[in-house]
C-alpha cells in the first residue's frame, strides 16, 4: 500500500516536473522571441529614422547647392554677358589666316 502511494505520488510529481519545465521552454522560447522582435522593430525604427534623416539633410544640401549653382550661374552668365559686350576699337582684330609668317 506505501509503495503504491510512493509510486502515484512519484507518477504525479514526475508529471508535474515534466509540465514545469515544458512551460519553463515555452516562457524561455516566448522571452527570446519577444527580445529578438523587439530588437529588430527598433532596429528598424532606428534605421527608418536615420535614414529619414539623413534623406532630409541630403535634400537640404541638394537645395542649397541648387540655389547656390543657380545665383552662381546668373553671376556667371551676368559676368559673360558684360565681358561679350561690344566695345569700341580702334582697330580691326586680324584674322589667323592674315598672320605674316614670322609670327605663325
């Protein structure tokens, strides 16, 4: 009669012991998976977030320099303009052609 009590209470323990620890991989499998997940959406977040960022700042470079090649250019083109001006000469440039010898 002991030893059946002994061998049920054993049976009830072992079982139990087996349900302990499969809950224990479970919590154990659910935790790792949850840190990992976790890790990966801020990751994400993170990179999503430089990547806005620095897509905001190369827009704002492109923007300026845009802005500045643009004032350069009409300072460029301003200057150009005023240096192909017509001037009064006295005389007449000589074309290549019309070169004397010694000078070629």
């Amino acid at each position: 009669m002991v030893r059946d009590v002994l061998r049920r209470a054993t049976a009830v323990v072992d079982v139990v012991d087996d349900v302990f620890f499969v809950t224990v991989l479970v919590v154990a499998a659910f935790r790792v998976t949850d840190a990992v997940l976790t890790a990966g959406f801020l990751a994400t977040v993170f990179f999503a977030t430089g990547f806005l960022a620095v897509a905001r700042v190369g827009v704002g470079v492109v923007a300026a320099r845009t802005d500045a090649g643009a004032a350069a250019g009409a300072a460029t083109a301003g200057a150009a303009g005023a240096a192909s001006a017509p001037t009064a000469r006295t005389t007449p440039m000589r074309r290549r052609d019309t070169v004397p010898p010694l000078e070629r």
